[in-house]
C-alpha cells in the first residue's frame, strides 16, 4: 500500500485517529503529523506540514481534518503542488480525485458523521485521476501557482 500523511486539528482529532486506524488496516504507513489530544491548537501549521509531506514525496496522499474543514483545505492549498478538496460527501470525493487530480483530502469532523467519513475516505482512494481533458486544466492550475 502507500504513505499517507494525516493531521487535524482538535476538532478533527478524534475522527483523525479513527480514520488513522482504518488506513493502517487497510496496510497503508500513516505519517501522523498532530494533533496528538482534544486541547486547542491552531491547523494552519498541522496543514501545512501534511501538504509538505505530499509536495516532497514523503506521502502519496494527505488527508487534513477540522471541524468543518475549509481552513484546514485552505491552509494545505497554500504549499506549492498541494490540490487539497473539502469533500464532505461522496460526489465532491469522486470529482476531486477524477476531474481535479487532487492529492489532499479535507473533511469536516462537525459536517459529516464517522460513517460518512468513512465512505468519503473510501471513495478518495479507490478513484483515479480521468486525465484527458482533466489533465489540460490540471496543468493551468499548477501554471498559476508558478505566476502568481
């Protein structure tokens, strides 16, 4: 199987660990990145060093949790080469992975409940990138990170 980094913040945390044990599971090397308890701590910095470990090599895929899991996509989209998407149901998990190629999966641990993430986490690994046309815009959004 593959290395998947992991953070979250104390909101997602509990879902984190629960989402940590199935991958290791399913055979897949979980780099955890934090948090490590339910005491406040701010995701911009846990976000950014799982969208490092995918931008590096060290991970094939991250996945980031909060509680609704927008700040958490936004501060891993701010590293170079990171394509995270919020998919807090099953289409948006599907799309993200087949039309947007993306490498890092958000999700918000006060959206969705444990059986959904569960399905949404599924749905994220099991699709892969269509290419094609997807592979054209693909390559316009990584220009834009070089232009601006």
């Amino acid at each position: 199987m593959s290395r998947i980094a992991i953070g979250a913040d104390h909101a997602g945390f509990e879902l984190k660990e629960h989402v940590a044990g199935i991958l290791r599971e399913q055979g897949h090397d979980v780099l955890d990145q934090g948090t490590d308890s339910t005491a406040a701590v701010d995701y911009p910095p846990i976000c950014a060093a799982v969208g490092r470990s995918v931008r590096d090599g060290h991970a094939a895929l991250g996945i980031v949790i909060g509680g609704s899991g927008q700040g958490e996509q936004i501060a891993a989209n701010k590293v170079r080469g990171v394509r995270a998407a919020l998919c807090n149901d099953l289409f948006t998990a599907r799309l993200a992975r087949a039309h947007n190629d993306a490498n890092v999966l958000s999700i918000g641990a006060r959206v969705v409940g444990v059986g959904l993430a569960e399905e949404i986490l599924q749905t994220f690994l099991a699709t892969d990138f269509d290419g094609g046309r997807h592979a054209r815009r693909v390559a316009q959004l990584t220009d834009l990170e070089e232009k601006f």
